[in-house]
C-alpha cells in the first residue's frame, strides 16, 4: 500500500464517519443554536406567556363574561372562549416566531447560510426551526392553562388535554408561516401583513368568541378554513366535552395534521432549494 | 506527489441561460494552498460553493475528499472549514457564543468545543472579546472570528472566499500571518482573490479565472515569467497624452501597455528602458521601474486590469 492511497482512504473514512453522526441528529444540532438564541431573548418570552393570558382573562372573564350571564353551548361563557384563547395564543405566538426570526436567518444575518455551508441539511435547518418554535408555544401553551385553570375556566382534569390540540395548531401556524416566510428574499412588509390581515382575522373570525354558526353564511367560510376554528373547536371537545358528530371532530384533527404536514414539507422544500442554489 | 483531495474535470454551473462557471478543471493536493484569482463576476464564489459541497454542479466532475458532493454531501462539509465572502455571523450571539452553537453542528461534543473555542479565539486574538457583542467587532476581528468558526472541526480544507476584502492594510496584514500560520501547519487553503499581493503572499499555486474559464494556471512566480517580464516601467504623461506617447515608445521592451492613466513597458531591465525612453528624448511627469505581479499577468491575459 502507497502513503499516497492511505492519506485519501484515510480522509474519506474520516468523512464517512464526521458525516453520519449529523446525518443522523444534525436537527437536533441545529435547534441548540435556535434555543440558544431564544434565550437572548427569555425574560421578554416569560413575561409575554404570563401577561398575552391575564390581560385576555381579567378583560374578558371579569369584563365580558359579566354581561353574558346566559350560557353558551351550555357552558358557562369563560368555559366557552378558554379553548379557544388558548388555541389563539399558540398560534399567535407560533406565527410571530416563524416571521422575523424566520427572515432574520435568511436575510439579516444570514445565519442558515452559515448552517448550509456546515455538514446540516437544509431540511435539518428547517426542522430546527420547527422544534425551536415549538420550545416556545409549548410552554407557553401550558403557562396560559395554568392561567385558566386558576381563572376557573376549565371544568375538568380532561382539558388538560386542550394543551395538546392548542399546541398542534401552533405547530400548524409555525409549518405554514415558516414556509411562506422562507420564499421572502426582499422585506417589504409581508411580516406584518401575515399578523394583521391573517393572522388577527383568523382570531376575530374563527368562533374563537361566539360560535360559528352566528356569523352569516357569506363569512363562516373563514372558519371552515381556518385551522384555528378546527383547533378551538377540537379544544371545546376536549375541555367540556362539547356536543359534535364524531366525524366533525374527526375531522378537525384530519385538517390540522394535513396542514401541518403540507406546510412542513413545502417549508422544508424552500429551504432546500434556497439553501443550495 | 499526494493524491488530490480536491478534483475538479469539467466543472460547470449555470444558472438558466448564464453560465457562471464554465468547464473548470484543476486539482489541489493535500497541504497545498490553491487561489482562484479573476475580477468580480469570474465565477470564484459559485467555484467556492460547488467546493463547499453547498450548490449542485450542472455538469462535470467533482470529488472532495475523495468523495462526490452530490451524495455524500453532509460528509465532505464535515470536514471542511468554509469562510464565505459576507460574515454571517451570528449577531443575537456573543463572540465565543457564535463558535460554540457552530461546534455543534458538527456533533462535536460540548466540551471540547468549549476547549476549542477558547483556543480559537486566543489564534484569533479575539480571547479579550469572548463576551462581546459580534456588533462591536470591527471589521478584521469579524473576519478573524468567521475563520476562527471555520476552524472548529479542524478541517482537512480551508475554503476563504476574498478573505481581505473590505479590510485595512493592517488588518489584512494580520489575517495574513493568521493563514500563513495554517499553512504551516499543513492545512489545505483555497482561496479567491481579487488582490495580486494576497495571491502572491498566500498562494503555492494558483488558477487565472475570468468568465467562467480558466486563463493560466501555475505559482506566482512561474505565471509572472511565463505572462509577463521581469520588470515593468511605468510612465505617466497626462491622460490625453498617453496615447501618443507610446508611437514614439514603439520599440521599446517586449511589450507595451496602454491603460487610461498610464503606459507599462514590460521588460526585462526596467532600467535601460527607462534610459532609451530618456535617449529619445520623450518627457513623462512619472516614472517608475518596478517588479513584474500577477495583476500584469492578468492585463496580458484579458487585456484588463483586476480591479477596476
């Protein structure tokens, strides 16, 4: 055997083994450097779980909910809106954290360029980002529970599961939003656009506050479509035990797990095909 | 002579109609330090990113490492140190924070990254810094810090995309000796350049790109004989004046050089031509022998000069 064959059979080897390890965890790799970076940023993400929460309940519990003695579904109205404020909340939050922290590591500082040029996969980059984001809505999710829980606006130890269905809707929110913000090579103001004419008519018309069905027809579409109607409708199943077909509530589960998947493979798809031109 | 560990036959990138790459061939060996020199829009840095195992070539043959970027390219990048063009940085992060988080996409386990890390930034003599913001570096402490991050997989290859540009002289001088001490120590540099002085300073070997093609290839020294003299006189008679000057210069050296402010005489004792040019009787404001460079080179072979 020549010096010459081993240097390269050796460099080869190396490679092959560097490379499986990442090949195998580099997601995981990846979304140290997000939850690093959140942590810049902790005491602001603390302070907004605990606050976006009281501030809805002390104005609508105390507030609202006092002018609305009848019940709703028969429910109390604070058992009512809880599934849904928290569904709103997971999905707020997601959304904010898929739009500028999204852009910022494409555009700003270009830090998924960096990710790029070491042996991470874009889909692996992308994948941080999804379990950074929801290292952020789970928590919040479950702060804003407690919140309710202490309000007196879940009736059983069952809502608990709400967590579960809030936080897939986040999840859905990060998946598509991520994957928008993604093909945004050029910040003209799309970010904020996402939040005011999506995101805050999907809260305002999704019976996050009244049931659907006292919208007119012409507007209950926004609902069907929206994945924070499924959400907060699955939560009222799951917290009160609301009436619906079985279907439906099938259905609500089917419509949040094809949308996560749909914006988690297109998103994963840009940042291939951005990543690598 | 040491396989290759970086191949390249026929290497060409386009992107829809533009081709930004076209047919590149070349190898580098290991320990060798290899430039990629040519003007802005030669196709170095899509060269780069198809080195990186990043951006997928359109056509050709590549092999890194002794491996094809197209299916083992999570491999190849493992063990490859990549400084681009533009810092990327991580300004959310502090100095030593942006080594450690970049440590980790390598799986390199956190406590020898912490050991590198230190070590890293005393190379880069940014150890005082550790907890800075990136923001308040300047501009050759965010290069020393970017080559610093591409050190920490201790890569076999160190891809530097125009590692100076933007720099001072001093802070260019000192990224220098930073990259010589690499070299040094055995590390495989590939590096583009606009700049003569840095391709002369850092580069055993190098390759003249313009338009996607490959001019000439060969050392510092041997493209400077080959392409161009061993002196060069350089006279200067006012702007619309040079033009006419080089009728009555004809004859003069081997070659001669007309550009917009100036008029080269290439030959091989600078002196005596200066002396013919004074026996002719013809006045110039300036004049000036110097050494043969690579950016004569370049004017003979594109009829251009590097950085214009």
């Amino acid at each position: 055997m020549t010096v010459t064959g081993t240097s390269e059979v050796d460099y080869r080897a190396e490679a092959l083994e560097a490379g499986a390890r990442v090949r195998r965890f580099g997601s995981w790799y990846a979304a140290e450097h997000r939850l690093r970076s959140m942590r810049a940023f902790g005491l602001t993400l603390v302070l907004l779980a605990f606050a976006n929460p009281l501030l809805y309940l002390l104005s609508l519990g105390l507030g609202l909910a006092s002018l609305i003695s009848s019940d709703v579904n028969g429910v109390s109205y604070l058992t009512f809106v809880a599934p849904a404020l928290l569904a709103s909340a997971a999905l707020t939050g997601a959304a904010e954290e898929s739009t500028y922290p999204v852009l910022t590591g494409f555009k700003f500082n270009a830090v998924f360029f960096s990710m790029a040029a070491s042996p991470l996969a874009p889909k692996q980059i992308a994948n941080a980002v999804f379990v950074g984001t929801a290292a952020r809505v789970v928590p919040t999710v479950v702060v804003y529970y407690g919140i309710l829980v202490l309000f007196q606006a879940v009736p059983s130890p069952f809502s608990a599961l709400t967590i579960l269905s809030a936080s897939l809707v986040g999840m859905v929110a990060a998946a598509l939003v991520t994957w928008y913000t993604a093909t945004v090579t050029e910040d003209k103001g799309q970010m904020a656009v996402i939040m005011r004419f999506i995101i805050m008519p999907m809260f305002l018309f999704s019976g996050t506050f009244f049931p659907l069905a006292q919208l007119p027809l012409y507007l209950q579409w926004i609902g069907w479509i929206s994945p924070l109607w499924h959400a907060s409708e699955l939560g009222r199943v799951l917290s009160y035990g609301m009436a619906e077909p079985a279907w439906l509530t099938a259905t609500h589960v089917a419509v949040l797990v094809v949308l996560l998947v749909i914006g988690w493979v297109g998103a994963r798809r840009v940042f291939h095909r951005r990543l690598t031109a | 002579m040491p396989a290759p560990v970086i191949s390249a036959r026929n290497l060409r990138k386009t992107y829809k109609e533009f081709v930004a790459v076209d047919e590149l061939s070349f190898e580098v060996t290991a320990g060798e330090s290899f430039g990629l020199l040519g003007p802005n829009g030669a196709g170095k840095s899509t060269t780069m990113r198809m080195l990186g195992a990043v951006s997928e070539r359109t056509s050709g043959d590549l092999q890194i490492l002794g491996l094809d970027p197209n299916d083992h390219g999570p491999e190849i990048r493992s063990r490859l140190g990549v400084v681009p063009q533009a810092d990327n940085l991580d300004s959310e992060l502090r100095v030593r924070e942006n080594l450690l988080v970049y440590g980790r996409y390598f799986g390199i386990p956190r406590a020898v990254v912490a050991r590198r890390a230190d070590e890293l930034l005393e190379f880069a003599q940014l150890a005082d810094r550790a907890k800075a913001r990136v923001d308040e570096l300047s501009g050759g402490m965010k290069r020393r810090l970017t080559i610093a991050r591409a050190l920490v997989n201790e890569p076999r290859i160190l891809l530097l995309d125009e590692p100076t540009t933007g720099l001072d002289p001093q802070a260019r001088h000192v990224l220098w000796d930073r990259l010589f001490r690499l070299k040094e120590q055995g590390t495989t540099l590939v590096l583009t350049t606009h700049y003569m002085d840095e391709a002369e300073q850092l580069c055993d070997r190098l390759v003249v790109v313009d338009k996607g093609v490959i001019l000439a290839e060969g050392s510092p020294a041997s493209l400077i004989r080959e392409y161009s003299s061993r002196e060069v006189l350089e006279l200067r008679f006012g702007s619309d004046r040079n033009a006419d000057a080089v009728t009555a210069l004809a004859g003069i050296g081997d070659r001669i050089e007309t550009l917009p402010d100036r008029v080269l005489i290439f030959a091989a004792d600078g002196e005596s031509a200066l002396e013919e040019v004074s026996r002719r009787g013809i006045e110039s404001i300036t004049s000036l022998v110097r050494r043969s460079s690579l950016e004569d080179v370049f004017l003979r072979l594109t009829g251009r000069t590097l950085v214009e």
